[in-house]
C-alpha cells in the first residue's frame, strides 16, 4: 500500500511499517532518525538524538481517525520547506492509501507528531498555513508523524531545506 512512497530514490520522506504496538511513538522514530542512509541535515548536534528528547519533541494528535487521512495526504504530496506538490503521488492518489492506512490501524489508533496546527487545520484538513514545530532533524522544516494502531505501527518523516 505504501510502496510507491517507499523507495531509495525519495529525497523528502521517510516511512518505516512496524508491528510491534508496545513500543512508545519515540522508540518508533528513532530508528527512522538514525538510520545510516538518512542524512540528517547539517545541523545533526542540534537536533533530538535521545529517547527522552524525542519524546519530548512530540505530543498526541488533536485528530479523529476521520481527519487523519487529510494530514497523511498533505505531508506524502507536499514539499516541507516551498508548500509545492512533490513525491509520486498527487492529493487524489494519496487519499484512498491514506484512508486504508487508517482503517488498517483501526479508529482508535493514536497519532503523535512533532508540530502543531490549529484545531481549525485538523477541522477542515488545511495544512498549508504556518506551523509551529519541535525539531527532529538538522532540516530546515520537518515532521514526524506516529501512529500506533492495535497489531500495527506507521512511522511517518517527511522533511525539506529551504
């Protein structure tokens, strides 16, 4: 299901499919951090780099599982730092994915991520507008999304340098 989005070539997101619930959203994403292949940035000694401070850099999504599928949408089609369209999929392909995805982690699910929107942005799925974030990476704009369903995790970091 995620497939196309998984792949060498992508240069602005990261995605790691787990199965172990038990682990907490920061155990989830540190491995997606420090995996050799992704370059953190230039600035990786600012970044978050322990446990505690992941944990930290991340809170629990203000969404219903109805309002996921807009966010998932928005940081699988949209370039972090420019807003512009990017990877290989368009807002009409990443929707049908994004709302299996959902389903697949079930309703009750829980989110974390490391920026902040409005409630209104969850409301109405409108990302676009200026977020606040807690850094992960030494990238000029990024973020993490966490979802733990009841037999399956979702590890989403999408990133861009301006």
């Amino acid at each position: 299901m995620l497939a196309p989005l998984i792949t060498d070539g992508d240069d602005f997101l990261r995605i790691h499919v787990g199965d172990d619930p038990t682990l907490t959203p920061a155990e989830l994403l540190h491995p997606v951090l420090f995996d050799p292949a992704f370059d953190r940035g230039p600035f990786v000694n600012f970044a978050t780099s322990t446990l505690d401070e992941i944990t930290r850099a991340l809170s629990a999504v203000p969404a219903t599982a109805e309002q996921m599928p807009a966010f998932l949408v928005h940081i699988s089609t949209q370039d972090m730092a420019y807003g512009g369209p990017t990877g290989p999929w368009t807002p009409e392909t990443a929707r049908p994915p994004s709302e299996r995805l959902v389903s697949l982690l079930q309703p009750d699910a829980q989110w974390w991520t490391n920026v902040h929107y409005e409630a209104w942005n969850w409301e109405h799925g409108e990302f676009n507008d200026t977020f606040g974030s807690n850094p992960v990476t030494g990238h000029t704009l990024d973020c993490a999304l966490v979802g733990i369903g009841r037999d399956a995790t979702v590890t989403f970091l999408a990133y861009g340098d301006s």
